[in-house]
C-alpha cells in the first residue's frame, strides 16, 4: 500500500472527521454564497482531514520530556524538619 493511501484510509479519530466535515460543509457554503474566501479556507479544513495534521503540523504542540543532567541519579534526598 501507498503512503499516502495508507495514510488516508487508517487512522481516523473524532477530530479528523471533524475536520473534514467542516471542511465539506464550507465548501458548500463558499458555492452556495460565492464566496471564493469560505472556499479556501474549507480547502484548509479539508487539507488537515487529509493528510491527518492540526495547525501545530505533525506532533508539533507536544513538547519534549526534560532531560536529567550528566551525572544525576535517581537518589531520593532526605530532609529533616525544624520546629
């Protein structure tokens, strides 16, 4: 199978059909009132159902877990309390 057809067909969640429902009805929309900018911002919507990305793109809102500094441990510290 393709990539692209392969990313087209599989994958499909609640907010990618969203998308492209959104986009479908402004299409719809932008004929019905000819309005060409209802049309390209559907094409938006529709380009996102597509190829499965949001407006951050691929994964890009996620941010990366810290790193721990060379020569750190897992060592738990102990405190002692002061009254």
């Amino acid at each position: 199978m393709s990539h692209w057809k392969q990313k087209l067909l599989t994958n499909w969640h609640v907010m990618r059909v969203m998308r492209l429902g959104i986009g479908i009805m402004m299409i719809g929309m932008g004929i019905q009132s000819r309005d060409l900018a209802i049309g390209l911002f559907s094409i938006f919507f529709l380009y996102q159902a597509v190829t499965d990305t949001g407006c951050c793109g691929a994964g890009a809102c996620n941010t990366p877990m810290p790193r721990k500094p060379q020569g750190a441990t897992d060592e738990v510290a102990e405190y002692e309390e002061i009254k």
